[in-house]
C-alpha cells in the first residue's frame, strides 16, 4: 500500500510540475509583445466611386447607360431611306454586355416590314416574345431562346422606330440585360 501511495506522489508531483510549467509560459506568452504590425488610420484600397452614367445624346432621342458603358460605334446617315442612325456601346468587363440602337424609318407595314423584326416573330425555335417592365406602349420584344442571352426591342414611334438590341457573350443573364434596358427606357426622351 505504501507502494502505491508512492506511486500516486511521483504522477501527482509530475502533473502539478507540468502544469506549473504550462501555466508560467501561458502567462508568459499572452503578456509578451506581438511580433506584428498594429495598423490605423484608413484601408490601403479604398472602394471605388460610381461611375456616371454614359449620357448619349443623338438626334433623334437622348438616354443614359450605366456608367461602366463605352460608345464603341456611331453611325449617322440622316438622309438613308430606311436606317438613320445606328450605335453600340459595350459594358464593363464583368458583365459582358453590348448595347445597340437602330433608328430607322418605319415602313408602310408597321413592324412587320422591318426585316429583323420579322426574322423574331418567324423563327420561333429562336426566339420568343418578351415582356420585360417598362416596354413602351406599341413596344414588341423578343428574347433569344438559346445559347446566350440577348433581347431586342422593336419600338414605333411617329413615321420612326428604334430597335433596341442587349446581348452578350455569354457573360451577362437576361437579367443583367433587362437592367440595362431598363436603364435606357427610364431616362429615354424622343426628340
């Protein structure tokens, strides 16, 4: 018995060292200095600004696009029986979206002699009709069914129509392109 008792003092005493030792370098290590840099003041990166929005101002309509848009071609051919004025801006390397306009003389058939316009309502494995908010009155609009998403709005407008493209390269959704629709037709005036 006395054995054992021995025992029991030898592990107890090894224990009480050991966690006597844990202790002093516990207490030790959280009182110590840090060996890593307290920073203040502001963030080195700070974030960016919006963008103003890309105001385009023609001769026939002014709108704005979002802010992350750049004209990449203008064409104007006032005197051009059929189309007057085309333009494409593309947005921002995140979203991959194009945006172009058409403005043109509408036909003696309305809509339907507008040779784009007929291609979307004739190729139905295509395209299909497409009520995004906000579609103007007299508006007819079409998605693509496949493959990325695209939209084309085709609106009259007196003896004119616009015909309103949003696509992409396969980087952007139907809903980002419907926003930048949406966008253009909220800050759309006719001239």
């Amino acid at each position: 018995m006395q054995r054992r008792l021995k025992r029991w003092g030898v592990v107890l005493g090894c224990l009480l060292v050991v966690f006597g030792v844990a202790a002093v370098l516990i207490g030790r290590w959280a009182n110590g200095s840090s060996a890593g840099t307290a920073h203040t003041g502001t963030a080195a990166t700070k974030l960016q600004p919006a963008l103003a929005p890309l105001s385009i101002d023609t001769p026939y309509f002014t709108t704005q696009l979002p802010g992350t848009f750049t004209v990449r071609d203008r064409t104007e051919t006032p005197g051009a029986p059929a189309v007057q004025f085309r333009l494409v801006a593309n947005g921002g390397t995140t979203t991959d979206q194009q945006f172009a306009v058409t403005v043109g003389t509408l036909p003696s058939e309305g809509l339907r002699g507008i040779g784009d316009y007929n291609l979307r309502s004739t190729q139905t494995q295509s395209y299909t009709p497409y009520q995004p908010t906000g579609l103007p009155e007299g508006a007819v609009a079409f998605r693509a069914s496949s493959g990325p998403a695209g939209c084309t709005v085709f609106w009259p407008h007196g003896s004119r129509y616009v015909a309103l493209a949003m696509s992409t390269d396969g980087g952007a959704s139907l809903e980002q392109l419907r926003a930048t629709y949406s966008s253009a037709i909220a800050t759309w005036v006719w001239k």
